[in-house]
C-alpha cells in the first residue's frame, strides 16, 4: 500500500484535524504508512488546542492524486466538502457522525458512521477495541474535539458516549475538563478582528437541498451584538458569495456559547424557506433561534425539509 492521507472537511474545525491526528496515529499502530493532513488552516480555537498540548499543525493540501492514491476520511463523506480530485482518489475508510450524502466509491471501503456527537468519539473507542495506547497530546486533540463539536455538553447532539470518552481522555490528556473546555471554546469566538469574508469562511459548508445550494457558516461566540453590529459588512459579503459560488441562500448562524442561543441572518432567494423551517419571521433578515446551537441536527434538517416541501 501507498502512502495514506487522512484528512477532514474542508474549512475544518478541531473535530477535522483533532480526527485526523488521532487516526491517522491509530494506523501507524497498525503499521500504515499514514499522514494527517488538513484542507485548511487551524482556527484559533484549533490552534489553541494544538499549542497546549505541543503538536504542529498538519499541513494544508489543496489536490492529493500528484502525491498518493490513498486516502481515508474523517469527520465528512460529501464530495463537496472535500478534497478537489476527491473523486479520483481510492478511499480505503471513512468515520465520521455527519449525515452520508452525494457519496460513493469504485471499491469496498471500511465506513463506520456513527450517531454520536462528534467524529473522535468514534475513534476513541476505535482506540479501545483495538487495545492501542493513546498518548497524552492526541488525547487531548481527541478532547478538545468533542469540547468543541458538543460545545462542551450543552450540543443536542451530545451523547453519553461523548461525555465519557471526554472524561477518559481528560485524565490521559491530564487537564480538567471543565476549566480547560471554557478555554477552549473562549479561543474560538475572538471574531471581532477578522474581515467579513475571512469570518464567514471560519466554519462553513455547502449543502444541496432539492434543486438549490444552500451554504451554512456557523461561528461561536459570547456576544451576539459583536456580530451583528457588522450586519452590512457580512451582508454585502454573503451576497458577493451567493453570486460568484452560485449558492441560491447563505444562512449565518451566530452561536452565543453561554447561553446556548444562536441568531441567524440570512441571504439570497429562498428566505422564505428560512421561515418555514424555523417557523420564524424573519425580521432584517435575521431571527433568534432560542436553544439552537447545533447545524447538523437543529439547522440542516430543518431546511432540507423545508426545501423539500
């Protein structure tokens, strides 16, 4: 076998490369030839992450086919979150806890999708199946993920799964849970010095819904007027976006990670459908979501439904 590449989605958050670390480190145990690589720069939550507990970065890559055939995924399977060439690439596994859509593959792969909270949770108790021993600094990569991915417990999508595997790793990693996950998720919601388009690309995704493109950027922070006091900053970006990509609607979501609310605005031609699938009114373009915190389980579903009426 070639050199293996393992990677997250593009734009990618902790979940992306704390997976990819981890897995990729899971198949040198078992004697893989695997490197974790990344479609984007780390966030600044990301990077905290990799600062505290001493690890660089995985390199960015934009195309893979000059460099290997052999790829496995984590923490994504749409093609359009993916890598560029993804289609000619062999992919050998997928583990990931999203939705499995617009996917397939010419040969018989290992997939392992679960409902949990977040990708690293699976790959922990991957990690303990096998008997393989998990060093402090990608424990604390696999922590920080699922801190990040269920904003510290408060996520919908959380699982008793993710809680226990975080308080595992948390005692490997050698941090207290809750003092260390405040931190964490505090790194992430400094938004107040980048420009509209760098903030609305920090964590976002393209989805088909029906016959339309619908891109989601989601960002967390603890003042939601810190956001929207740049309305017509963002607005006029999300619209330059929806016209040079193509998206039919642009959603921003704005998660306020003390309260576990989130404020959406949105653009383009379907807000209609925004309004229907969070029985709202759309007010400015924009409309608070009380308890909503999560894209893919309060978010994703609500709208492709929607679409799909």
């Amino acid at each position: 076998m070639s050199k293996v590449l393992i990677f997250g989605h593009l734009n990618p958050d902790t979940d992306a490369i704390g997976a990819a670390i981890a897995f990729a480190e899971l198949q040198k145990a078992l004697d893989v030839d695997a490197e974790a690589v990344a479609l984007g720069t780390p966030s600044e939550e990301t990077q905290y992450a990799l600062d505290y507990f001493g690890l660089n970065a995985p390199r960015v890559v934009t195309s893979i086919k000059e460099e290997t055939n052999d790829v496995m995924l984590v923490d994504h399977n749409e093609f359009q979150q993916s890598v560029s060439d993804i289609r000619e690439l062999n992919i050998l596994s997928v583990v990931d806890h999203h939705r499995i859509a617009n996917f397939e593959t010419a040969n018989p792969l290992y997939y392992r999708a679960e409902p949990v909270g977040c990708t690293s949770t699976i790959i922990y108790k991957m990690y303990q199946e096998m008997e393989a021993e998990i060093s402090q600094a990608v424990a604390g990569m696999m922590l920080s993920a699922i801190i990040s991915d269920t904003l510290l417990f408060k996520s919908p999508t959380c699982t008793p799964e993710d809680v226990n595997a975080a308080e595992k790793l948390a005692e490997i990693a050698a941090v207290d849970l809750e003092s260390y996950g405040l931190e964490l998720l505090k790194a992430g919601t400094k938004l107040s010095d980048k420009p509209a388009a760098v903030l609305l690309d920090l964590d976002a995704k393209s989805f088909p819904m029906a016959d339309k493109t619908v891109r989601i950027a989601q960002v967390n922070t603890v003042d939601l007027q810190e956001v929207f006091d740049r309305q017509n900053e963002l607005e006029a970006a999300m619209a330059t976006e929806n016209a040079e990509k193509g998206y039919d609607l642009f959603l921003l979501v704005a998660t306020n990670i003390l309260d576990s609310d989130s404020e959406i605005l949105a653009v383009g031609n379907e807000l209609t459908q925004v309004e229907a699938a969070f029985d709202t009114t759309l007010v400015n373009n924009r409309a608070l979501l009380p308890g909503v915190v999560s894209r893919k389980k309060q978010v994703v579903p609500q709208l492709t439904a929607a679409f799909n009426r």
